[in-house]
C-alpha cells in the first residue's frame, strides 16, 4: 500500500493517448510487446516527478519519532505524552505550486494538531497554512487556513472537508504566485488569497520559505476551544506523508530563484513557468464557491465583533 502512487492529470493525459495508441494497433501488431510498452510507461509514470523524502527533506525534531519509510516514499510523524515531531523541506522556495499527500491522526485525535505549511523566518516572517484540527471519533476534522505576511496573520478560514481524511491519501496543494495564493484539496480551491497591495494589504512575494510539518499537542485549544482533551491512551497518534511534488516551484538559493531574476525571464519560459500566472478558471471558481457555501464554517471576513474598526481591506473586495 505505501508503495502505491496517484497519477497527477497530465500523466493520465500521457497514459491516455498511449494506451489509446496500443488499442489502434493491437489488431494489426504484435499485442504482447504492446502491453509490455504499456506496462511499462504506467509504472514509469508513477514513479516519475514525486519527491523522495530522504532527498527533499530533515527531521528535525522529535527523538525518532519522525520516520522515513519504503526507500523515501513514505513519512511518518508520530505523537505520545512525552513528544511530538516534525519536519522541514532542504530547499527554500519563492513561490510554487506544490502538493503534499496526507492521511492524518485516525480514530479519537482530539487535542491533536496537524500543521503543514510554508514558513520564512524572522519577526516579520511570512506563512502560509494548512492545519488539520483533531476531533472526537465520528466528529469532522476541521481544516484551518491562514496567511501571514510580514508576522501579521488574522486571516483564518476553517472547513469542515467532503471526505474523512483519515482512512486514505489525499493531495493537499498550495499554489502561490506573484497574484494569488490558491489552497487546494484534491484539486478543489477551498480558497483564495488575492495580492491586492494596491490596497495596503501586505502580499507575501519577498521572502523565501520552507515547507514544514508537525504533529503536536495542542489540547488547550484545538478541539472545541480546548473542552476535549487528548486522550493519552490512544497514543501514539500517527500522520503519514507521501507523494510530495515541488516540480513547479522557484528554487531559492545564495540569493537567487531558479526561475530567473525577474518575472521577465520567467515569462520567457512560459510553458514551463505557467503556473508563475495561474488564475481560477469559470469551473474552477465555481467549485471555490462549492466549497464556501457548504463546507466553510468560519470566515475572518464575516466576523464583524472581531474587527470593531472595519473589516480589513481585502474583505471589501470584490
């Protein structure tokens, strides 16, 4: 099972027109070599652009709690009563459209939290998040998003998800981009965060950032404001990671972006830069919506008590 990989959309694409080519042909050609070619291009393709953990990240904390598995392929962050553990990705990114495989804390996993994220350091540092809040058996997780920039956050949303993100993988993706950073679940937006500096509102797009991810205790207040606690005797609760996919990220390193020194140079790239302007489509706004109307739960956009001087700017926008 932890050897099994989920083909991303172009890859099926490819597998598509290939398999569709050996149905053409088998009538007049030789059908073995074909379903060999096949065979092959299938395994070939899975195997391909997924991230090997051992080579794109560090343990970093948690006395061998953290555990890479399957020659690279899998991740493992465990939690007891005396620790939790975490991990950080080796390269640094400025901007990205990157995905993260997950299957979180099965069972009671109240008190416990989930956090996986991009991070740059400093007192003025920029963020951007997935945290997966544990609940009791039967009760939803609570997806909670955020976006800090410049050390200024106050931006959740929180959603319950569609599926129980317990019992298999799914693809959590982060899209960020000079305009926008677009959080995704299995290809789904669940949000979007404009860059609308020309309102006054800090835009994350200076500062190279990590991925990391933690599992930890947090029963003070991650489970119904702190109410339920963790129980200790279902310990130790365990998140796994695979699939990791940076293919389409700017690589920050002594100073400068893999992607070039400006947006110039990566809009002379652009089949390979694409995502560097990536914007929601008709289908795709239509799914956000989707996912607003029926799976949002708190938005800090419609929080009035909480901003008695005005909602921030980015609110008021269209």
């Amino acid at each position: 099972m932890h050897n099994t990989h989920l083909l991303t959309s172009k890859q099926l694409a490819k597998l598509y027109s290939i398999v569709s080519m050996a149905f053409l042909l088998a009538s007049s050609s030789v059908p073995i070599l074909l379903m060999f070619l096949v065979s092959f291009t299938v395994s070939s393709l899975m195997g391909s652009s997924l991230g090997n953990f051992n080579q794109n990240f560090d343990i970093t904390w948690g006395d061998g709690r953290a555990k890479i598995l399957s020659n690279g392929e899998l991740l493992t962050l465990n939690l007891d009563k005396a620790s939790g553990s975490g991990f950080q990705s080796t390269n640094e990114y400025l901007f990205g459209k990157i995905d993260m495989q997950l299957k979180l804390v099965p069972g009671n996993s109240a008190g416990t939290v989930t956090a996986y994220y991009l991070s740059s350091k400093g007192s003025t540092w920029d963020e951007i998040d997935f945290e997966f809040l544990g609940n009791l058996s039967g009760d939803p997780y609570i997806l909670h998003t955020n976006v800090f920039s410049q050390g200024k956050g106050n931006r959740e949303q929180q959603f319950y998800l569609w599926f129980d993100p317990t019992t298999d993988f799914h693809t959590y993706s982060i899209l960020w981009n000079p305009q926008r950073i677009i959080f995704s679940v299995d290809g789904t937006p669940i949000r979007e965060f404009k860059n609308m500096e020309s309102r006054g509102v800090p835009f994350p797009k200076n500062q190279p950032m990590r991925i990391y991810s933690s599992l930890w205790n947090a029963d003070d207040w991650a489970t119904r404001g702190g109410l339920v606690k963790t129980d200790w005797s279902q310990a130790p609760f365990t998140a796994s990671y695979r699939n990791f996919n940076a293919k389409d990220a700017c690589v920050w390193s002594n100073g400068a972006s893999s992607c070039g020194t400006n947006s110039s140079a990566a809009a002379a790239s652009s089949n390979t830069n694409a995502w560097l302007s990536e914007e929601l489509g008709s289908t795709s706004q239509q799914r956000l919506e989707w996912v607003k109307k029926n799976y949002m739960i708190y938005n800090y956009c419609t929080d009035a008590k909480r901003f008695p001087q005005g909602l921030p700017p980015e609110c008021n926008a269209s």
